[in-house]
C-alpha cells in the first residue's frame, strides 16, 4: 500500500468552497493573494517540480505545513473578519515535496543556500569581491548559475533541518513546509473554519 503523510494547509474560505464543488484544484495565478506578480522563486520552483513529482502539469504549487498550525496564532495573521479554513490533508508521499522552511527562505529572498558558515561567507566575499556594485542584479554569470545551484540542495535529504546560522529565528525550532501540485477532496480528512483577527487602527499601526 502507498505511503502517505499528513499535512494541513491554510486556505481562503472560498478555496474550501472551490474544491467542494470542483473535487479537484490548482493554483490560479490570477488568485488575488498574488495580485499580479508571481515572485521569482516561486517559478524557480515551480520548474524544478517537473523532476520530483509524478505526471507533473506544470502549475504553481499549494503550500503546505507538515506540523498541524496552530489556529490560536494564525488567526492573528489573517484579516480581521476574513473566513478561511484549516484543512488537513492524508497524501501520497510521491505527491509531495517537503523541504526545511530556513532553507526555501534563502531560495525565497534569492540569497546564497550554503550548508554551513564558512561555505557562505567564501560566497560573499568571492562574490562581493567580483561584483563590487551591490545594486547589481540579477547576478552577471557565471554567479547566477553559481546562486541557482546552491538552491538544488533545497532536495537534499542530507540538508540540515535546522538554520546553521544561530541568529537565525529558524535555528532555534525545527520546521519542515512541503508542497503538492493539486488538492483533492479525497485527501481532506478534517475541516477547520476560522475567523482572521489581524488589522491596523486609524493611524496604520498593526492591532490584534
């Protein structure tokens, strides 16, 4: 039999809806959470799915925790009086992607993925040292195709699950995120409605 594994995504209430009514979903990139502008790590990632997940059609990927949220701190960030919904999936392993969440956030902010200290600061000062400019960017090659490499480890199995970097906020709690092509009615095992509580007062400032 298959293995699968458990996960819970966060949604929009009207993704709930949607898949409801469909049994099937992808990501629409003209859904208002991009609004327009798709970042570029997201397509980087999305051209490396072809290569790990079965029959693969090319979407953007539904994102995914692999330790059940905690809706008492998540309903802070999300709009006050928006209904969305905690959904919590049962999927084939072959179906999934998982990764360390510190290590998609350095493919996400386009930075150097190293396994340790000394790998990266020899990035930065080899790098900085042939590119004196810091404004310069993308990156002239062959250091782009040097940056994108270090962002194929995000597969790793050998990766560490936490940030070596001990400044890190991810250095301290292990975290693993996974993404899935297409979510299926027949995966959800549990359903979660609740209410977002985060906004800002009259003078911008942000109030829960």
């Amino acid at each position: 039999m298959p293995a699968k594994t458990r996960l819970w995504t966060i949604q929009p209430v009207e993704v709930w809806h949607g898949l409801s009514r469909e049994r099937s979903l992808y990501v629409r990139e003209d859904a208002e959470r991009y609004r327009g502008y798709i970042p570029p790590a997201y397509r980087w990632l999305q051209s490396r799915l072809a290569n790990r997940l079965p029959a693969y059609r090319g979407h953007l990927p539904w994102w995914a925790y692999c330790r059940k949220p905690d809706l008492r701190r998540h309903r802070h960030l999300r709009p006050k009086g928006a209904t969305e919904v905690r959904l919590e999936l049962e999927i084939r392993d072959e179906h999934v992607v998982r990764f360390p969440c510190w290590a998609w956030q350095r493919v996400f902010c386009e930075d150097y993925l190293a396994t340790n200290q000394e790998e990266y600061e020899t990035w930065i000062r080899e790098s900085r040292a042939a590119i004196p400019d810091e404004d310069t960017w993308p990156l002239p090659q062959p250091w782009r195709l040097r940056l994108e490499g270090s962002w194929e480890r995000l597969f790793s199995p050998e990766l560490p699950i936490v940030d070596w970097d001990k400044a890190s906020c991810w250095s301290r709690t292990p975290c693993v995120e996974a993404v899935l092509e297409q979510l299926r009615l027949a995966d959800v095992r549990h359903v979660t409605l609740f209410t977002g509580s985060f906004h800002y007062d009259d003078r911008g400032k942000s109030v829960s």
